[in-house]
C-alpha cells in the first residue's frame, strides 16, 4: 500500500507533491465574512503534510489562504512545506514599483523572505503590459524574493511567446480533467518544446467525477462555488447523459483497479505529457481525502483503461477554445458565469486623442512612432487603419526574435489592443497584409493568424520581402469597418 505521494523534481529548487493540494475553497468557505482561524487553519494544513501533502496551492484572492499558510510555514519543520502563490493585479502599468509591491505582499502575508513558486495570472492579453510584469518578476527571482516564476491560465501562443521571449516560466496551471482536456493539445506541446510543466487544477470537475454523483440525477440546486463554475463545464461538454457515460466508463476502471473514480479521473490526468501535478481542492475543516488520494499512487492506467476513456469522450463535446479563455471570453466557465461586465470595466489598452479632420488615433509608446511621425492607428468615420506593427516592448525592444510565430501573437494582441481603444472589435477587422522575411515561417504566422482570425475571415495578402528592420520576422497591418450589422 502506497503511503506516501509521489514526488517530482522541478528543477534545482523545487521538489514537490504530485498531489497538490488546492485552497481555492477557503474563499468559498468565508464568502459570508467569517474568517478561519489562521492557527486553527494551519493545524488544520499540517495534518496534509502529516500524510505527505506538503505542496499547497493559493492565490492572493483566495480569501484567508496565504495566512493560514504563513501561519503553518512560521511553525518551521523540516522538510519545510511549499506554498505556491499567485497574483493577479487588474491590467494596467506593469512598473517595477507595482510588480514589487504585488510580490512584496505576498511575501508579508506568507510571512516568508522567498516566495516557492509565484504564479502571475493575467486579464486580458490585449493589455501588452503583462510581457512587462513578467520580466519584471524574472528580475525579482534573480533577485531572491522568488524561486521559481509559473504563470496560470496561459494559453498555448502565450505561454509559448513568454518562453520565447526568454521568460524563465517553469509552470503553468490550467484547468485539466475527464472533462476539460484542452491542455493534452498544443498546449503540452509547447510545455515539450521548451521544457516548462503544467499543474492541472479541476481535475475532480468541482467533485462532480466521483462515486456520488455515478446515476444520479442533474442537480437543480446548486450553493458552493466550485460546483457552479463546474456544471457549466459539464452542459459545454455535452451535458449530463454525456458526463453520465464518463463517470460509467472511469466507474469500470475504478473497479478493476480498486480505487475510486476520483482516483481514475485524478490519475488520467496525472499521465498526460509534462504533467508535474495535479491540484486537489480541500474544503479545511470539513473533510479530508488524504487516504482515497494516496490512492492515486497505487496504480497505473493501461491502454484497454484508456480506449475505454476514449470512447466515452467521443460523446462529449470538447470544451472550446484554448486553456484560460473561459475566462476571457464566451462561453464564459466561471464560478460567476459571464465575466463581460467585469472586461467592459477595464480601462482600454491605449488613450485615444485628437487627430486633426475629426478623426482619433492611438499611440502605444513606441520609439519609431515620434521619430517617424506617425500613429499606431486611427479611426475616421467608421473606419480603422492599423499601421504596419512590429513585435515591440517598451521603446524599441524586439519580442522573440526567433520565433515568427511567437512575434505574430504579439503583434495581433496589439493591432486588437488599438481596435478596443478605439471603440472597435476584432469582429470589425476586414484585411490584415503580412509581411515576411523567411518562407520558412509561413506555416507558424498562418496559424498565429489563424488563431485569432478563423472564424472572422478577413482578407490576407501575405508577402515575403526581402528584410525587415531589426530582429523583426514578421511585420502586419490591418483595415477596419466598424458598426457593420
């Protein structure tokens, strides 16, 4: 009988639990203003780490969880628990004094001089500001105040254009389950290419895959939070009868191996390429699952397991779009539900201002705009015209130089960023030309384009030229006409 949790090196600083446990539910559990205990919490968390647990998941929302944690980590011990940590600042300047600050509150609460892993969550990726933030933190963890940099919710072009753009990101958290397997994709593919993990959170979908809800009926009334972001998982993929035929092929497993379903959901997930670990939700106080957990390390799924998965996910619909978009667009899958009120609210990427004719234009502080004399773009009437744009951060730094594709994400982000603040969406943009220096990036611009654009369709003209200033790979405009019906 296993006895303890499996363990995976990281990297030179980090050695965790493949079992993380998660504390997502603190906020849940004081959403009604009463607070935990934190000495009472931490007793609480230190009966995990009796059982090998030792690896605990938070957030700087997570309502009391970094103090509970700073309370257990004072109480010293050896080996020390981790606590990993994220902070999510609303979009805006990214300066070395707000990324500071961000980091030097989470120290406080934890009541640590180094932070194990800090995890940067961001809005909206139209906000350039977020590459900023990045390399500010990578500076901190040079520094000392943190060990290891991961981020959450990334999707693919993101996560793999931080990489390539020389962010040292050794994680990144996304939702992963029976349920939700968009990070099997592309998604683990970059994680591949460029050595980084991923730390699968939901993967037990709210507590929705285990023995309790095998044959029975659609809840109708739900309370708790983890379990309303999840049922909306769950009318996505399919719905119910869907899910049903899910929780019936992992029931067999289970009894086959014998373990539990949550054991057969958790352990798929703990298989898939450059999965570090998996994040198990605690309720602190109210239940504890350590001895089921364990069980996840006693057994292995083998192919006749995983045809028998495969073919209860064909029923399914698969969850749309990319890791993290659940929260940046429709269909929003949040414990909230749609999430548009709160994107309307934050302010535009760029300050619109005058320009002479009546028309407006954007600037996005980049050196060659005053020295050559021109706007990012400008709006006349109904119309939009985006200048030719680079990938470029800050004045005149060039964003991964090596990688076209990396660089067309970036430059899509802003040409979006300068349609928004402008009154405009992406829907309205109606030609887009590309301009390229090497044929070989053909392929990795297409599908950057693609990712934004295909469902949208605007016009293309791609051109290979025979150079483009600087380390740029790849240089885009783009036309727009607004208030189209």
């Amino acid at each position: 009988m296993t006895t303890r949790p499996n363990r995976l090196r990281l990297s030179e600083e980090l050695e965790i639990s493949r079992a993380l446990t998660g504390l997502w539910q603190v906020g849940d559990i004081e959403k009604d203003g009463d607070l935990i205990d934190p000495e009472t919490g931490a007793d609480w968390l230190a009966a995990y780490v009796a059982d090998g647990f030792d690896t605990f998941d938070m957030a700087d929302h997570y309502g009391s969880s970094e103090i509970i944690t700073g309370r257990l980590l004072a109480r010293g011990g050896s080996p020390r628990p981790l606590a990993f940590t994220k902070w999510c600042p609303p979009p805006g300047p990214m300066t070395p004094d707000v990324v500071r600050a961000g980091v030097e509150d989470r120290l406080r609460r934890l009541q640590v001089d180094r932070i194990d892993l800090l995890q940067f969550h961001w809005w909206t990726f139209e906000h350039p500001q977020w590459l900023d933030a990045l390399h500010e933190l990578a500076r901190l963890r040079d520094e000392g105040l943190i060990a290891e940099l991961g981020v959450t919710n990334f999707d693919a072009a993101h996560l793999n254009l931080a990489l390539s753009d020389g962010v040292p990101i050794l994680t990144n958290q996304v939702s992963f389950s029976l349920i939700d397997r968009r990070a099997a994709g592309d998604l683990a593919t970059v994680c591949e290419r460029h050595g980084a993990w991923l730390l699968g959170y939901g993967t037990l979908n709210g507590g929705f895959l285990s023995d309790r809800w095998l044959d029975k009926p659609n809840p109708t009334d739900i309370s708790d939070w983890s379990k309303m972001k999840y049922h909306r998982f769950i009318e996505t993929a399919g719905g119910w009868d869907a899910f049903q035929g899910i929780l019936q092929a992992a029931a067999g497993i289970a009894q086959k191996h014998g373990v539990s379903i949550s054991n057969v959901a958790t352990r798929w997930v703990l298989e898939q390429n450059r999965v570090a670990g998996v994040i198990i939700g605690a309720r602190l106080g109210e239940a504890v699952h350590t001895a089921d957990n364990l069980r996840l390390f006693s057994f292995s799924l083998d192919d006749a397991d995983r045809a028998a998965l495969q073919s209860a996910f064909s029923a399914t619909t698969p969850i749309p779009g990319d890791c993290g978009d659940e929260y940046r667009k429709p269909p929003f899958l949040t414990a909230s539900g749609d999430l548009s009120h709160h994107l309307d609210s934050i302010p535009k990427p760029y300050a619109p201002q005058p320009a002479g004719g009546g028309a407006t234009q954007v600037l996005t502080g980049s050196y060659w705009e005053d020295a050559a004399g021109y706007c990012r773009a400008q709006r006349i009437g109904d119309r939009v015209l985006v200048s030719g744009t680079t990938a470029i951060a800050g004045l005149d730094r060039p964003v991964a130089p090596q990688d076209a594709g990396a660089q067309t994400t970036y430059i899509l982000d802003r040409i979006i960023a300068s349609m928004l603040s402008l009154g405009g969406r992406v829907e309205d943009i109606a030609r887009t030309r590309i301009y390229i220096t090497d044929e070989a990036d053909v392929l990795d611009i297409s599908r950057a384009h693609g990712r934004v654009f295909g469902e949208i369709k605007p016009a293309n003209t791609l051109v290979r030229v025979a150079g483009l200033i600087g380390d740029h790979r790849v240089e885009i405009e783009a036309e727009a006409i607004l208030n189209r019906t």
